[in-house]
C-alpha cells in the first residue's frame, strides 16, 4: 500500500500549485481529481454558450496565479510556463456594443439555463 505524505482532493489551481510544490521540496504526493481535466474552475469551454464561441472560464485567476510566489518558484519547472492567448476575444453579440448591462443579461440567462434564448 501507497504512504503519501500529502494528498489533495481535487485538481485545481491550488491543490496543484501545493502538490507541485510539496513534490519539489521532497515530500511524497498524491492528487486525485474525480473529472478527466485539470484545473477546476479554471478551463477552456465551447459548452457554455452558442457554437461557435470558446470561453474561458474563470480566467481572471490567470493573471494571479502568473504573479503568485507559487508561480516563480515552479516556472520553468516541467515546462511550465504561462499561456499567452493571440485570440482576440468577443461576446457573443458581435456587432452590438457590449455593455455592463449585456454582462448582467447574460450571466442571469446562464444561471437560469436559458443562454442562447431570445
């Protein structure tokens, strides 16, 4: 049987970030994740709204995971190293102006299940 000497339940940034660095410093670690991608919250989707359009989910803690202590200790490590997107990105309102109250629209529409409907 297995010893660890950490283990994290779940695989998103931060039990990611922990395991790496425990992994670094010698201990011996074990990460389960129950789904078959990495990163929790924190992903690439083509799910969430009409076809066509990718999102990225939660990507505001890109920037803060990339100025974290966490970060400059693994970059370089195994490869790791922050994505830069070349995509520009658009709503799905493409020749509209976006405003705040397209953003509240569309968030209560994908709370209420009804993204796409109008």
């Amino acid at each position: 049987m297995a010893t660890f000497d950490a283990v994290f339940a779940g695989a998103g940034i931060n039990s990611l970030a922990g395991a790496a660095l425990l992994s670094k410093a010698g201990w011996n670690v074990c990460l389960l994740e129950r789904t078959d991608e990495l990163g929790g919250c924190i992903k690439t989707s083509s799910d969430l709204t009409v076809p066509g359009f990718t999102h990225e989910v939660l990507a505001s803690w890109h920037p803060l995971f990339t100025g974290s202590a966490a970060y400059a200790e693994l970059e370089g490590d195994a490869g790791l190293e922050a994505a830069r997107a070349e995509a520009e990105s658009r709503s799905p309102r493409l020749l509209e102006t976006y405003t705040w109250e397209h953003v509240v629209q569309d968030q209560r529409a994908f709370f209420e299940g009804t993204v796409g409907e109008a």
